[in-house]
C-alpha cells in the first residue's frame, strides 16, 4: 500500500474511534437532559459539557488537522492532550463512582471507566502513527 493510502485507512480509523467515543459519551453523559418532572424542559448539566466538547474536538478538529502533513504536529499535539485530558476525567468519575462502595478489583476492572480510557489511547496510537507518516515523507 502507499503511503497515502496507509495515511487514508489511519484517517478514516481515527475518525471512526473518535466518532465511537462522542457517540459512547453522548449516550452515556448527555449535558442536556429532559426534566422528569416537566419533560417539555430540559436540563443543563455543565459538568458533562467537556464530555462531549472533547469528543468533538476530537472527531472534527484533529482529524481535520491530520489531513494536512503542516498541521500534523499540532494535531499530534491536541490528540495526546485531549487523551490526557479524557483519561484524568474518566479515571475521576470512575474513583468518585466506585471508592464510596469499596470496589473489588472485578468492579475496577469491568464497572470503571478503563475500557474508555483503553480506546482514547487506542485512539492516540492511530494519532501517532498518522504522524509518523507524515514524518517519513520529510
């Protein structure tokens, strides 16, 4: 395969986990909520606004900026911090969830948040590896 075209199936693979993690936190972390009292109104809950924001960011301003071999670096960039970013979120809301109850370590295992966190790195090795071939053609 070219390289272009390795750069292409990177691209269209990091779009695809990126787009997975904002359906996955729009599902499960939704900032706007109905009401249950009065469903015609709905809620605002800004601690999840970053929940999906990133996601965002992820899906269409880095993969935007890893389609161009000069905007690389500052998309390898954005990717790793909002993969930092996400894991210390992720890995707080899972120690907030689970420390009250005394996890086992089945529960941190399989009801925490390591899964997510799993893809998001999962998520930046595409990163990198979309800008390492952007490095090989120098």
């Amino acid at each position: 395969m070219t390289p272009g075209g390795t750069r292409r199936t990177l691209l269209f693979a990091l779009v695809l986990v990126a787009l997975g993690g904002l359906l996955l936190h729009a599902r499960i972390h939704p900032f706007l909520l109905a009401d249950k009292d009065h469903p015609a109104q709905m809620l605002f809950r800004g601690s999840f606004v970053a929940a999906t924001l990133l996601p965002l960011l992820d899906v269409f301003v880095v993969t935007a900026l890893f389609a161009s071999r000069r905007t690389a670096p500052l998309a390898h960039l954005l990717n790793g911090m909002i993969v930092v970013y996400g894991t210390v979120l992720m890995g707080h809301y899972s120690i907030a969830t689970l420390a009250p109850r005394a996890p086992t370590p089945a529960d941190w295992l399989l009801k925490s948040t390591l899964a997510d966190i799993s893809l998001a790195w999962g998520d930046f090795m595409i990163g990198k590896a979309l800008y390492e071939s952007w490095l090989r053609e120098a």
